[in-house]
C-alpha cells in the first residue's frame, strides 16, 4: 500500500488567494470526484484547526498531528 502526506501550512494553506491552483489535488474516495480547490483549502484548516500538521493521504493509521504511524508489510 502507497500513501503519502500533504503539509498543511505549506502544501495547502499557502494557495489560500489562489484556491484554483489546488483544484483536483484530492478526490473523494467513494465517487473519485476530484475537489475543487476551495473544498481542499476548507478541509485543510479544519484539519489544522484540530491539530493537524499534514493530511495523511490512503492512510489509516496516523497520530494526532496525521504522521503516518507505519504500517505491517503484507505477506
């Protein structure tokens, strides 16, 4: 399994006056429906607002700043 991190204040916060630049950056995991960039900025500091340092991308196991915590090689 691949997944990757995206920083927060860095990655996403900083495209804050030019939310286009973040359009399909993320899609939603039920219909792939890529989201714009407004829904990307929005989820971001809401994540930042719960303490989130990163958006952890395909992963289900992280900590409370959304660090990935590691993962058990499959057999």
């Amino acid at each position: 399994m691949h997944h990757c991190s995206i920083d927060i204040a860095n990655g996403v916060i900083r495209y804050a006056r030019s939310p286009r630049r973040l359009d399909g950056l993320l899609k939603e995991a039920n219909s792939g429906r890529s989201l714009p960039g407004e829904e990307v900025l929005s989820l971001a500091r809401e994540m930042a607002g719960k303490g989130y340092e990163v958006m952890p991308i395909g992963c289900d196991h992280f900590d409370s700043r959304g660090y990935c915590l590691g993962h058990e090689d499959p057999p």
